[in-house]
C-alpha cells in the first residue's frame, strides 16, 4: 500500500548539523565534572571509548536508514524485522516519549540557563515559549529546523573551539600536573575496579551520543539518502567525539581533582581561569545555545516517530495528517503539548531516567533488528553496508547491554516500571481495537435501523426505493421506508380531515404498489408511511426524532429545478440541519442498474460517506468503483505520489483495505468539475457519488458551487451526500483543513 511520504528537503550540511548540534548538547557541560568524579583523568579516554563504542550503533543506522529511508528510525527497524507487534510498538513508543522528555528537560534547561542573564524571567512560561516556537518553525518546514540548527551548531562549534585552543595553550590552561591530579585518588584500586569505573563513566556519558539519531528519525526528509545519511551520521559523530574528548580535556587538566569532581560548571570554571575576559559568559551562552539545539532535535525526533506509530496504525491515525508544508502538524501538536505539560507540571528530572535507559533499549533492539533483516531479506538493495557484518551489529548490541548494566539502578527501575506499563497499554488497546472491528463489520453485515425515502411522486419513490434496495441488500436487519407528506393548509378544519386521511390512503397504496416490488426482488423490507404537516421539513424532523434509528435519509432532486432555487427550498435546509445523514438523488437512468459508480475523493467526512456508501452499493453485486482525485496541473510527481498515497489512505481508513473492485485514479485538470464529467463520459458511469461542499452554507448554492453545477451538467445519475456531524465537529474540521490545504 501506498503511504503518504513527508516532502526531502535536508540537504547535507542540515543534516551534518542536525546530528552534530543535536549530539553536543547540554550534557558536556554538566556531564564533564561528573565523568571526572568517576574516572579521573582516564574520563577523557572515557569519552573516547564511548564514541568508539557508538561508532558500532553508527554504522548500523547507516546502513539500516540507507536500506528504508524513511520515517522512524528505530521503530522502523524493528517493524521490518519483528512485524508490527509488541516489539514494534515498545521501540517505537519509548523512543517518542524519551524524545519528548527529553525536549522538555532541554525547554527547562534552556529557561534556567537565560535566568542567568536575566533573573527575573519565570522559568515555567520561558520553557513553554521556547517549545511553542520551535514546533511553529517544525510546522512550517523541517528546512526551517535544520536552517536553525546551521546558525545555533555553527555557534557551539566555533565557542568550543575557541575554548579548545585558549585551553591548550594559555599559561593558566591545560597544565600535565594539574591533569593527573586525580590520578592518587585511585592509586589503590585493581584492574577490575579501573574497568568498572571506567564503564560507569561510559554508561553515564554514552547516551550523549546518540543525537545522530535524529537523522535516521528524519530520513525520510533528506535529499540523496543514499549520500547524506550515512555521511551525516559519521561526521556528526566524528565531531562530537573530537569536541568531547578535547573539551574534557582541557577542564581536567585546568581544574584540580578535588574542585572539579561533581561539578556542574566545569566547563565555566575553566574558563574563568584562562579566558578572564567574557569567557565565562560566551560559555554561558553556548550552554543556552546548547540546550535550545536539544529542544530542536529532540522535538525533531519525538514528532517524526509520533507521526511513524500513527501512519503503521500503532497509535491513532489523526497523528500522520499532513499540513500543505507536508509536516506532521497533528504530532507536532501532540509532542508539544506533552513537552509543555511535563516542562509546567516540574517532573522532567524524575522523567530523564526513562530518557537516558529508553534509549538504551532502543539502541539494542535497532542493532538485533539488523542482525534479523540480514538474514531475512539478503537480496534487498543496500546502499550501505556495515564492515566485519556480523560483528558490528552485536557489538553494538553487546555494548548497549553493557552501558544498561552500568547504568544508574534508578533509570533501569523506571524503564521496566514504563515498559511494564506501555505493555499494558498495548494488549487493552489492540483488544479493544480488535472487538471494534469485528464489532463494525458485525453491524455492516447484520444491518440494522432504517433508511428514511422521503418521496410524495411515484417517480421519485421509485428512483429512492431502488438505491436504497440496493445499499441494504446484504445487511439482514435494514428496512426502507417511503415516508410521504400531505401538506395541510393552515387553517385546517374539522370537517377537512376525512378527506385528507383519504387522500393519504390512496397515496400510501399508491407508492406501495410500485415500491415494493423493487424491494421484494432483493428481500429487503419496505413500509410506507403517510404524514399530513404544514411544512414537508417538519414531517421529516418528527419523524427523525421518534425514530432515532433512521441512519440515512434519502431526498429526491424535483423534475422542476426552479424548486431547488427558491429560498429555504426543502432540500436545502434538511441538508443542512437534520440530524443523520442525507443523500439526495438525481436520476438519469437508474432503472438500467448501477454498474459503475464514481466517487470524487476529498478530505472531509462528506466525501468519506460517499465511499462508504459506494461499498454499501457494491457488496451485493459485481460493480466497479472509481475513487477519483482531481489536483492542479503542473504539478511534480512527488506531489502527484503524495496524492495518490492520500487517497490510498482515506480509502483503506474508511474500508479496511482497498477492494478489488476499486480503481484509485489521481488526474491533473484545471477544473475539478471539467476534471469529474470528463471521467465520467469516458468511463460510461452509471452514478456519480459526491459528498456536499462546506459551501452548502452560502445562500445562493444548493449543495456547493461544484455539486450544484455537476447535478445540472452529469449525464449520469448523481448523488450528493452530506454526513451529520455537530456544530463542534465541523467548525474542527474547518481548522484542520485549512492546515492542511
């Protein structure tokens, strides 16, 4: 099946950028003290051990982002390899929420580290205005992501670097005494103690590194994949393994042991002592800088994996909709709005556990996903492939085991409690989801309630009871009934009411007569029934409201069209305010059967009833659907792709599956109503099934500009259907379309 594709845009230095600003965050600047605390001295080889331990998990995403560019990273991954099961589903949901966290704890961070600058900002409000504004820039385009990570990684690089150099060669920099001034605090220990705390320095740095995953997160907005991906992994992390390492270098062999041990303002210690002048303040401002690149990137990640659960149907489907920038604006607005809410409720730091450990598990199972698709997909095309295979990908995994093993017992507490939990969270969810829809299809099947034929002439009673026979045909518990009014005058008398029920009567019999034969051919029950009321309109709501079974009312397009254009015409204002759904029929030929059927495909609820309706009609018999989009011409194929991957999606959504009576057609016309009767007399269609405009609401159209003159010009039978939704719905759907158009 087709699937909507986000648009390439990331060229190689936002991608380099992405991954590198995205590595050397916020963490250098507490983490350096810290290792030192653990290792001593042996933190900088640390460091060094770590990127090359990450150098493993590296070139498996090189090889596995290259394989399937495409959205997801890790989850991607495991979907290949283990299916779209509970694996899946773990990877994919912990990877989201520890990017979520993880965005939060870097807005917070952000906001804390500008209270230096300016003391009276409020934290909270600070964090949250940071996350609104970097999704609005991740709502317009991930080029405007990676444009900002260019300026804000330039910045870093450029402050590092000056911090490098003043570091190694100022008097009051880097000295070899100072450096080893630690070293007599673990004169004592054996072999195993130095490996031991040597790990633990790893464990607590390695999650530093893995910012590289972004790229494979957004691979599937990178220009030349092939290229650029594994490129952007190895040299981002190239880069931060080089500034780590020099970094840490420098603030060990500037800072003695025993004021650098548990520092978290290493980094600015430092240099105070070797860049007296505005040092301590550039540094403060990388920190700032730093934290706003992890908000970015890990916003980046969380939204990509968001819309990835939703478009392979693990999380809800509302979240892979696409704005007309071809971002993922529903995941944006769910991973801001969970950003928002930890950052404002102050349980970032208890929820940084679940990102540090979460990652681990992600990392292991992406590294035993490759292992897996090695073997069972050998003949799939691989742009790039891992040296010494197999022994890369399990000692990335190895590694990942070995880091979770040293890693705080707290993280590891909160990954099984998240685990355990998310677990829960998917066997209720795919029960539930599984009982829905045998549910839905037991109803389909079974029927049930009635569809409402509004019709006073026998033409129209028969072109309605012939449709409706024909949607109901399959469904054992479904009844028509021919619903007719007798319009009374407004000051009816007493000795007027026999005649009036006589006359009632007799059109009862009358549309009995030529009604049911229509329905008795394909056994469907059918009753007539006769109301007298001033006003037609208000014959049909009562009857709606005693009869709260009625899931389809039908109406007849009158002979007269000057009927249809008078004001507050019948037609009109049941379309707009009853409460079911309604159809109303043209009829040009409907007695020579439907054998064809048409449907315009847009994005809104209308035109979704319309291909329920379609399938409805096609279920008891052999008739050939066309789902029809019509887009500008000009267009480039990747949006012509991205179309037909839409109408792939609304109709698999809304049917379960693409029938194989169903032809999917995206065409290029100026005009979408040249575009729907060119097809249609070249396809020799019997019914063209269309859902109303939103445009219903103008005074001067019927149905909406389009249907009104497709009603008027179609030489077959059309039918123009409205779904009912509340007021609150469709001023939603408004919005939503808006975004998306």
């Amino acid at each position: 099946m087709a699937k909507r594709k986000l648009k390439r845009q990331l060229n190689l230095l936002q991608v380099i950028m992405l991954g590198t600003a995205g590595t050397i965050a916020a963490e250098i600047f507490v983490l350096t003290g810290h290792a030192a605390g653990i290792a001593g001295p042996e933190a900088v080889l640390a460091l060094v051990l770590g990127g090359l331990l990450t150098l493993s998990v590296a070139l498996n995403y090189c090889e596995l982002a290259t394989t399937y560019p495409v959205t997801g990273g890790a989850m991607t991954y495991v979907g290949q390899s283990f299916g779209s099961g509970l694996i899946m589903f773990l990877v994919g949901s912990l990877d989201c929420l520890s990017s979520t966290f993880y965005a939060a704890l870097s807005a917070i961070g952000f906001a804390i580290s500008l209270k230096v600058f300016f003391p009276v900002l409020p934290i909270v409000p600070v964090a949250l205005a940071v996350i609104v504004v970097v999704a609005g820039l991740h709502a317009r385009g991930v080029n405007k992501a990676g444009n900002l990570q260019i300026v804000l990684g330039a910045f870093l690089l450029a402050v590092f670097a000056i911090f490098i150099i003043r570091g190694l060669t100022d008097p009051n920099g880097f000295s070899e005494a100072t450096f080893s001034s630690g070293k007599v605090v673990f004169a004592g220990q054996n072999t195993f103690q130095v490996i031991a705390r040597m790990l633990s320095a790893i464990a607590l740095t390695y999650n530093a590194y893995v910012g590289f995953e972004v790229i494979a997160d957004d691979a599937e907005e990178i220009t030349k994949p092939n290229r650029n991906i594994p490129l952007g992994i190895l040299i981002s992390l190239g880069i931060a393994t080089l500034v780590y390492s020099l970094v840490s270098l420098v603030a060990i062999g500037t800072i003695p042991f025993d004021k650098l041990a548990g520092s978290t303002t290493a980094l600015t210690d430092a240099a105070a002592k070797f860049w007296p002048h505005g040092g301590v303040q550039i540094m403060a401002a990388a920190g700032i800088v730093a934290t706003l690149t992890s908000v970015n990137s890990a916003m980046l990640s969380a939204t990509r994996e968001a819309f990835t659960l939703s478009r392979e149907r693990v999380w809800p489907r509302v979240f892979s909709r696409l704005s007309h920038w071809r971002t993922p604006y529903a995941a944006i607005i769910l991973i801001a709005l969970i950003s928002g809410l930890i950052s404002a409720i102050g349980v970032v730091d208890f929820l940084s556990y679940i990102s540090s450990a979460g990652y681990m598990f992600v990392l292991f199972w992406a590294s035993l996903a490759m292992l897996r698709l090695r073997k069972a997909q050998p003949d799939i095309e691989r742009p790039f492939k891992v040296p010494l295979y197999p022994l890369t990908p399990y000692l990335a995994a190895a590694s990942g085991v070995l880091i979770v093993a040293f890693a705080a017992p707290k993280a590891l507490l909160f990954l099984a409690a998240v685990l355990g939990g998310l677990s829960v969270v998917f066997w209720i969810s795919r029960y539930y989801k599984t009982r829905s829809e045998l549910q839905q299809k037991l109803e389909h099947e079974e029927g049930g309630g009635r569809i409402l034929a509004a019709a006073v002439h026998q033409d129209t009673a028969i072109s309605l009871t012939r449709l409706a026979s024909q949607l109901v045909d399959q469904q054992e518990d479904t009844s028509i009934c021919v619903f007719s009014v007798k319009k009374t005058p407004f000051n009816l008398s007493e000795g007027q009411v026999p005649a009036l029920v006589q006359e009632q009567n007799a059109l009862k019999k009358q549309l009995l007569a030529v009604t049911a034969p229509i329905a008795q051919s394909r056994n469907v029950p059918l009753y007539v029934k006769s109301k007298a009321a001033r006003r037609v309109e208000e014959a049909i709501y009562d009857e709606l409201a005693r009869h709260r079974d009625i899931s389809l009312v039908l109406l007849g397009y009158p002979k007269d069209e000057s009927k249809v254009h008078t004001p507050n015409n019948i037609l009109k204002e049941i379309v707009m305010t009853a409460q079911r759904n309604v159809g109303v029929l043209r009829d040009r030929g409907l007695e020579r059967g439907i054998h064809r059927v048409l449907v315009p495909v847009g994005n809104g609820p209308n035109a979704r009833l319309a291909l329920r309706l379609a399938r409805d009609l096609a279920s008891p018999e052999p008739i050939q659907v066309t789902g029809l989009r019509i887009i500008k011409p000009g267009m480039d194929q990747e949006v012509v792709e991205d179309q037909m991957a839409q109408l792939h999606d609304i109709v698999e959504f809304e049917l379960g599956e693409i029938p194989s009576y169903m032809e999917l057609k995206v065409e290029q016309v100026s005009s979408v109503l040249d575009g729907i009767l060119d097809e249609s007399k070249r396809g020799n269609y019997d019914l063209i099934i269309i859902g109303a405009a939103e445009e219903v609401l103008r005074p001067e159209l019927i149905f909406g500009e389009l249907n009104d003159n497709l009603l008027e010009e179609a030489e077959c039978s059309v039918l123009v259907v409205r779904q009912y939704q509340p007021g609150g719905t469709i001023w939603l759907h408004k919005q939503l379309k808006r975004i998306e158009e």
